[in-house]
C-alpha cells in the first residue's frame, strides 16, 4: 500500500509540465503528500490558504537554492 502511494505521488510530480521560471521550485513529492494531507484528511484551514503557503514556501525554497547556488560559486 505504501508503494502504491508512492507511485503515486511520483506520477503527479512527474505529470507536472516544466516550470520556465526561477521564481518557485516544483513541486516535490513530499510537497504533495503534505498537499493532499492539508487539502483531504484535514480541514483546519481553507483550500484557499492551504495553496497560498505551498505557494509561499515553494518561492521561499527556490530562493534559498539560489542564494545557496551562488554562495557555492564564489571563491
């Protein structure tokens, strides 16, 4: 069962079409496990709300990656 899940959240990652900006990252699997958890099994907040912080923490994320990227880069 726990295979299966997996599988599919792989497909919907990998269903995703490619992202042209560097203004968020993909979303990755444990992105949308935490997605669906928030969105189906609970219901403290709104669908609405749910999305923006997934927004929210994807931009922060690739934001990091970049600074981190280019941190690396420097001699």
């Amino acid at each position: 069962m726990a295979m299966l899940a997996l599988a599919l959240l792989a497909a919907i990652a990998a269903a995703q079409p490619p992202s042209t900006d560097d203004d968020r990252i993909p979303l990755t699997l444990p992105e949308i496990r935490w997605l669906l958890a928030a969105l189906v099994l609970t219901r403290p907040h709104s669908a609405t709300h749910v999305l923006r912080w997934s927004d929210w923490r994807r931009r922060h994320q690739a934001t990091a990656r970049r600074c981190h990227y280019q941190r690396r880069s420097e001699p």
